[in-house]
C-alpha cells in the first residue's frame, strides 16, 4: 500500500477530521482547486462528491489528483500532500464510503436528521478514490527548530496570529 511509505506521524494526522484541499486538472489544463471533507483508509484517500460536480468530471477525462491536509496552527504548521491516480466508484459502494465520511464529519443528530442526511446521501453519488503514487511531507516546527532554533514558534509575538 502507498501509505506504508508514508511517515506514521503523517497517517495519524490523516486520520483526523480536517479540510482537505482537492486538486484536479480541467481541459484546459488549469487546476481546480475544492476544499472536501475526505476518509483516509488503506493507504487510499477518499472523497464523497456529486457525479456532476467539477472534480468528478475532471477525474473522468484526467484520472488524476492531489489532496492536501494542513494543520494551520502557527509555530507548528504541517501537512500532508497525496498525488497520484484518481478514479471513481458508485453504486453500492460509493453509498457505503460516503456515508462513512459523513458520519466523519456530521453529528449523529445531523445523520439522523431527514432534512440533512438523505440530502448528502442523494447529493454525493459517486466517490472519488486517490491511490497515492506520492507523498509530501512538511512540519514546520522541525524547521524552525533545525533553522531558527525554535526561536520563530517559541518566541511570543514573532508570529502574526491567522484572520
């Protein structure tokens, strides 16, 4: 599996509710660029979407994809980019892995909700499935403590803090 070349660190973080950054590649050659919500699982990211949605149409023409994870607390930044080939599932088993990462991300009230979960369950019928060929690392707090000496994140006021 892809993952098993990926720092054990960084599959953790995967395994965490963020918002990830999907990119894909329209005709022109241009980048579509989406915040998902995605499920990583078996060294595969997952991400449930709308068969007409930009990025599933992209996948379709250009099997091809990169998701980024990033931890945006300043001092220590870090994250995770996955490239490689893309594809896309439905039927039986896109509805059993969306429905997945929605309970990833939606309380129990809201799956139980019938204005809520049958809306994203008739919504997202298709699965985008990224397999990995790459993977990108970065951790900016062993940065800053390799090239700053940890003075950049451990020193009060020298980080601006995020709008």
């Amino acid at each position: 599996m892809p993952a098993q070349t990926l720092d054990p660190t960084f599959q953790q973080m995967l395994q965490r509710r963020f918002i990830a950054t999907l990119g894909t590649t329209n005709a022109d050659g241009s980048i579509h660029l989406t915040a998902v919500w995605y499920l990583f699982e078996d060294g595969r990211l997952y991400v449930a979407t709308s068969s007409k949605s930009r990025k599933a149409r992209n996948v379709a023409t250009q099997p091809k994809a990169s998701l980024m994870v990033d931890v945006r607390k300043p001092g220590s930044e870090r994250g995770v980019t996955a490239a490689g080939r893309a594809d896309l599932l439905s039927g039986n088993q896109s509805r059993e892995i969306n429905r997945r990462i929605h309970t990833r991300y939606l309380s129990a009230a809201a799956m139980a909700d019938p204005q809520i979960e049958p809306v994203f369950a008739s919504f997202d019928d298709v699965t985008l499935r990224l397999t990995p060929e790459s993977w990108f690392t970065w951790d900016m707090a062993a940065l800053d403590a390799q090239a700053f000496g940890g003075r950049l994140g451990g020193t009060p006021g020298y980080l601006l803090p995020l709008d």
